[in-house]
C-alpha cells in the first residue's frame, strides 16, 4: 500500500513541476520554444503512463526488485510459464 501513495506523489510533484513549467513558458526564448514544447510533451506523455499504471491494479511493485522474482521471458508480467 505504500507503493500506492508514493507512486500518488509522485504523479502530484510532476503535475505540479509540468504546471510551473507550461507557466513560464512565455518567458523561455523563441530559439528554445520548440525544445522546451517537446519536453512538456515528453513530461505529460510519463505522467500519463504513471496513472494508467496506477489505475492498472497490476501489483508490479511487489515483484520490481525482489532478485527472488523470476525473470520475464517476454509474457505473462514476468512469471514463468510452467
């Protein structure tokens, strides 16, 4: 349950980080406008993938770095077929 709640901050402080940056983005010169609107896109698309991982209900932090953990072989998440 814990993974939960710090998976939800996280998501908070990129919001809030993504939020400030759209903010001054009036101020960023017109030579880096181009770089600074593909970064704020590449930020929106990693928050995007961390809620829809957290609204996966997939218990992937269980398993993410336990060394006991069978390693994937491409399917199933990560278990091993038997």
């Amino acid at each position: 349950m814990d993974h939960i709640i710090k998976l939800k901050n996280e998501i908070d402080h990129q919001k809030r980080l993504l939020e400030d940056c759209e903010a001054i983005m009036d101020q960023v010169p017109k030579h880096l406008k181009p770089y600074q609107e593909m970064a704020l896109k590449l930020h929106r698309e990693r928050i995007e993938k961390l809620e829809a991982r957290l609204t996966s209900g997939d218990n992937w932090c269980s398993y993410i770095n336990n060394p006991f953990y069978p390693k994937s072989n491409g399917n199933n998440n990560g278990l091993e077929e038997t």
